[in-house]
C-alpha cells in the first residue's frame, strides 16, 4: 500500500517536471529575470573559456583562430613535464603557500589572543587599525614600499645597516640579485599585509566563547595563562582547522597579484620565487605561447579541483555545516 | 604572588607585542611619505630615511606636472564608481533570486556559480576571450565587465538575505508586488549593512585593480592608478621621461627619480587612508558575518 502510494507521488512529481520549465518560466518570471545577468556574465566570462581549453591540446595559431588551429594532442604536457621548469614552479607554488598558511595562522592568532587581553580599550582600538591598515592596499603599493625598503642604492635597510657599521660602503646586499632571501622576504610581506585581518576571525571566535566557563576556571584558581591555553585554543581550533582546510584548499594557485607585483620580471629570482601563476603569465606575455600556457594552466586548474574536492570534503566530515556547498 | 608575576609578564608582553606589531605595519607608509617630501640629493647620498634629511616638495611639483596622475585618477574613479554600482545591482538580483524558497531552479543555478569556484578556463582561454573575441582590450569596460559577478560575494549576500523573514516578500506579493519591487523597495532597504560591505569589497577591488590593465591596456589615458605605480616603479626611462617633462637641464640639476616615484604613491595612497575609518567599520562586520554564517 505504501509503495504504491509513493510510487504515485514520484509519477506525479515526474509529470510534474516534464511540463514545469516554461509554465515555471511564467510563474517566477520577475525572479528568472533577476537571475538573467549573473547567468549571462557567467556563461560568458567563466564557462565560455572552459571552452577554450582545447588550445591546450593544439598548435594554437591566432590568426586560425579557435577552430582552425593545428591539434597536437598531449605535445604541450609533454614538453612541459619533460622540462625542468614543471618541478620548480609547482614546488615553489606548494612551499611558498605552505609558509604562507603556516606563518598566518600563527601570527593571525597570536594577535587575537593578545588583543583580548589588552585591557585598555584605546590602546586595542588603535593598534587593531593600524595591523589591519595594510590589508586594503594593493600589492603594487608593496612593491614599492619593498623598493623603498631593500633597494640596493638607496634603501632604508642597507643605509641603516650601514649607518650602524654593520656593512661597508660598496658591500651593499643586493636583495634583488639574491634568490635565497626571497622566501623570507615574501613571507614577511604576507605577513603584514594579512595578519591583522585575518586576526579578525579569530577575535570573533573569542567573543563567541562562553564567559561562564572563564568565570569557572577563575573560581577554581586558574591564571590566566593557563585560560589562555586550556579554554581560548582549544575554542578556535574548530575555526583555525576550517580555515586551514579551506587554505589547502587554494594551494595549488600561486599569488599571482602578489608575487608578480614585487617581483615582475626578474630572472634573477625566478628559482625561488616563480610560482605556476607567473610562469603561466610569463609565457604568455613573453613567449607569446598560447598553448602552452592554456596547458599548464589546465595543469593547475585540474590539480586544484582535486585538492579543492578533497578538503571541502574533509571539513564537511569535520563539521558538516562548515563545507562552501 | 606568582600569578601577579605571571599576570604581569602577560600584560607587558601583550602590549609591547600589539606596539611592536603596530609599528612594524605603519613604518612603510612612514618610509614613502618621508622619502618623498625628502629632497633628491640627499637621498642619492643617504638613502631612503624615516625623517626627510632636507625637506623638499619638488618631487609633486614635478609629478603634478604631468597629467599622468590626474588621467589614472580619472579613469580610476570612473570605473571604480561605475563598476562597484553595476555589480552590486547584478550581485544584487541573482543572490535575491536564489535566495526565494519558491523559486525552482534556485539550488541548481546555486551549484552552477560554485561550479566555476571549483575549475575555470585558466587565464589564457580568458584573455583570448576578451582581447580577441569580446574586442574589449583598451577599453574602460575591460576593468568593469569581466569582473561583475564575485561568486563569494554573490554567496555572502544570498545568506544574508535568506535571514530575512519569507513573510515581507509574501505580502507585498499578495498585495500585487513583483519580485523586482520586493527586491528594490523592500529587501534591499533592510539589507543596508550587507550590501555596504560587498559594495566595499568591490571597490576596493576596482580602487586596487592593476592586473587587468597589465593584459588588456596599452593606452596610457586609461591607466588604472596602481598600474601607473607599477610602470613608474619598473619603467628605466622614468628618470629620461621626467628630464624631458623638465625642458631645461640646469647645472645642478637632480632629476628626481626615486622621491617622485615615493610621492607618486603617497598621492594614490591617500584615498584609501582617508576613507580607512569607514572601510575599517564595515568589513570587520562583513567578515564576521560571513565567517559565522559562511
């Protein structure tokens, strides 16, 4: 009896279907126009390119065009993964993401905690908005504030290493020439330009955290330090874990904007600091080799699907209410 | 006794970290402005320094000169006010519309944007789409068009509307409403705070936007501002370009290469810092919302 009545519902709701899109169309009119643009500028400007995809498979040709080009089958991968520049690049990509993710959730917690401490109100507010200034101006601003900083002729810290003896004139270090320093320096960079924002979550996090259980532990003589590391960390892990994973998530796309930004196009650096983005962008620009471009983008592109698919399906196990869909 | 101890290790350490962190962010903005009220010949001599040596303003008298700045101010604040409006409305309408119980299709158009956040084309496919099919390179609109729709920003903004209760939109419904009235003279209204922060996101990322010119523009009337720092920072004829502004070659005269560059980012810095206290309120709210709800 109940089989057959769902079995019903289900024909229902099929029929249901086979007549619904148009005469869905009417009923939601206003909404599916609404919708019309965001669709369009996403057809467009995100799933038109997928098409364009196959030039990784071809001897891409501007003037054939699209359609005309020579098709080479895996010609472009092959070339790519035979050189030495594959490895290199997608190492830097995954250690410079690394450093980046491990460094920002120190320093991002760090600075939550120790603003939730600060007692005087004023002093919080104050430095809250200077750590966070540097997060709304854009990398080509860094760039130059990295000239100012480490230029070899005229830069704060080579004068001021002087002033202090530390170098003599003529033996300035030449950061520009100097591949070793640059994972550092980058490093340093993400770090303030990020940090502070990124502290903002947490401190919600700690706002969010029961008053109840720290007036517990005080009850029981517990200083403050140890509320510190008994109850506020183990709180934030539930958000420092997602925010991890969904960095992880990312750690096959290099920072273009960044790195491009202060490095550009300074061969020098290239062994530590190229990343897959700028390699890609470089072909393009310099080589003018489409195909091989599109192709280790495709590269990226399918490696980051995977890692993008992996996590969001561990912090879905790890909190279901957490994963983006 | 040892926890007062304790306590007060914490505190010092706590302040002396928030101020040494806090100076360690400020101190390049203190650097370009210093360097670029600093007069040249000093800095060829010294260096860049926290104090000007010897205070001088020719550096913006010689970059003002030029009508580069003010045309990257132009076309910047077109697009900047331009782009952040027309985005916010599309943003706007498709987040409203998924966001509607009744709406069939609303989870299936859902997964098609989160789709393209998952896997894309790749920059090539991209750019050969734009420069060479859409023909909008050396365009204003390359900076405003591909860019209208943030996919996180579009999620942001439904999960706020989805706190909205169902019933305001159904009686204004039973009262004649379409959904586009609903969406403009009664969601929207109610969801201020939401769309002021995306509204922020967005122009501060048309405001910062450098990437898009490096690909599709070569003429220099349509510079957006931080793609002019870029070329002032990187360009070698810099220093020939402000020779040949300056007509005359004195005898002792220092081209002004390294302050002017300072000053010309002191001078696209400023905006941002000035409207610092708003922004500053806003995405600290935006963020939060979007982290809990997210």
């Amino acid at each position: 009896m109940n089989v057959a009545l769902s079995s019903n519902k289900a024909d229902s709701v099929v029929k249901k279907r086979k007549k619904s899109f148009l005469s869905d169309v009417k009923q939601n009119f206003y909404l599916y126009l609404l919708v019309l643009p965001g669709i369009l500028y996403f057809v467009i400007f995100k799933y038109l390119p997928m098409v364009g995809i196959i030039v990784a498979f071809q001897d891409f040709n501007t003037v054939k065009g699209l359609f005309k080009s020579k098709f080479v089958g895996l010609k472009n991968f092959e070339y790519f993964f035979t050189s030495k520049d594959w490895l290199v690049v997608t190492w830097n990509t995954l250690y410079l993401n690394l450093l980046f993710l491990i460094t920002g959730l120190f320093f991002s917690i760090l600075i939550a905690i120790v603003l939730s401490e600060i007692s005087s109100k004023y002093f919080k507010k104050v430095t809250q908005s200077l750590v966070i200034l540097p997060n709304f101006i854009s990398w080509t601003l860094v760039s130059m504030f990295v000239f100012a900083l480490l230029s070899t002729d005229v830069g704060l810290i080579n004068s001021v290493l002087k002033a202090l003896g530390f170098i003599q004139e003529g033996k300035e270090i030449n950061f520009y020439a100097n591949p070793s320093l640059w994972a550092g320096i980058l490093v340093v960079l993400k770090i303030w330009k990020t940090a502070g924002f990124g502290s903002v979550v947490y401190l919600a996090a700690i706002a969010g955290i029961d008053q109840e259980i720290y007036e517990a532990a005080k009850m029981d003589g517990a200083s403050r330090m140890q509320c510190i590391t008994k109850i506020t960390l183990p709180q934030l892990k539930t958000t420092a874990v997602l925010l991890t994973l969904f960095g992880i998530g990312g750690i096959f796309h290099g920072d273009l904007g960044m790195i491009y930004a202060i490095v550009g196009d300074n061969p020098y650096l290239y062994d530590t600091t190229d990343v897959i983005d700028t390699y890609v962008f470089r072909m393009l620009r310099q080589m003018n080799d489409m195909s091989m471009s599109t192709a280790i983008g495709l590269y990226q592109s399918f490696v980051g699907f995977v890692i993008v698919y992996t996590t969001n399906y561990l912090a879905k196990k790890y909190d279901s209410d957490s994963a983006i869909f | 006794m040892k926890s007062s101890l304790e306590n007060k290790a914490l505190d010092l350490f706590s302040y002396l970290f928030m101020a040494l962190f806090s100076i360690f962010c400020i101190v390049p903005f203190i650097l370009i402005l210093s360097s670029s009220l600093s007069d040249e010949k000093s800095v060829q001599l010294t260096g860049f320094a926290l104090i000007p040596k010897q205070f001088s303003l020719f550096a913006y008298e010689v970059i003002f000169q030029d009508n580069a700045i003010f045309s990257a101010y132009k076309t910047t604040i077109i697009f900047t006010v331009m782009g952040t409006i027309l985005c916010l409305i599309i943003t706007s309408a498709m987040a409203y519309a998924i966001s509607v119980k009744t709406f069939t299709h609303r989870n299936k158009i859902a997964f098609f944007v989160y789709f393209t956040m998952l896997f894309n084309g790749g920059l090539i496919p991209t750019y050969l789409l734009i420069s060479k099919y859409l023909g909008l390179s050396d365009n204003i609109l390359v900076y405003i068009v591909p860019a209208l729709v943030n996919p996180f920003n579009m999620f942001l903004l439904r999960n706020f509307f989805k706190q909205i209760p169902d019933s305001l939109a159904e009686s204004a419904k039973i009262d004649g409403a379409n959904d586009i009235y609903i969406l403009f003279k009664i969601i929207l209204p109610l969801a201020k705070p939401a769309m002021a922060t995306i509204g922020l996101f967005y122009g501060l990322g048309f405001w910062n936007e450098w990437f898009t010119a490096t690909l599709f523009i070569s003429d220099k009337d349509l510079y957006s501002l931080q793609y002019l720092i870029m070329k002032v920072l990187r360009e070698v004829d810099f220093a020939n370009q402000l020779n040949q502004m300056q007509g005359i070659t004195l005898a002792n005269y220092v081209v002004p290469t390294n302050t002017a560059k300072m000053a010309t980012a002191v001078v696209t810095v400023g905006p941002i810092i000035f409207v610092y206290p708003f922004l500053q309120k806003y995405f600290v709210k935006g963020l939060v919302v979007g982290a809990v709800k997210g």
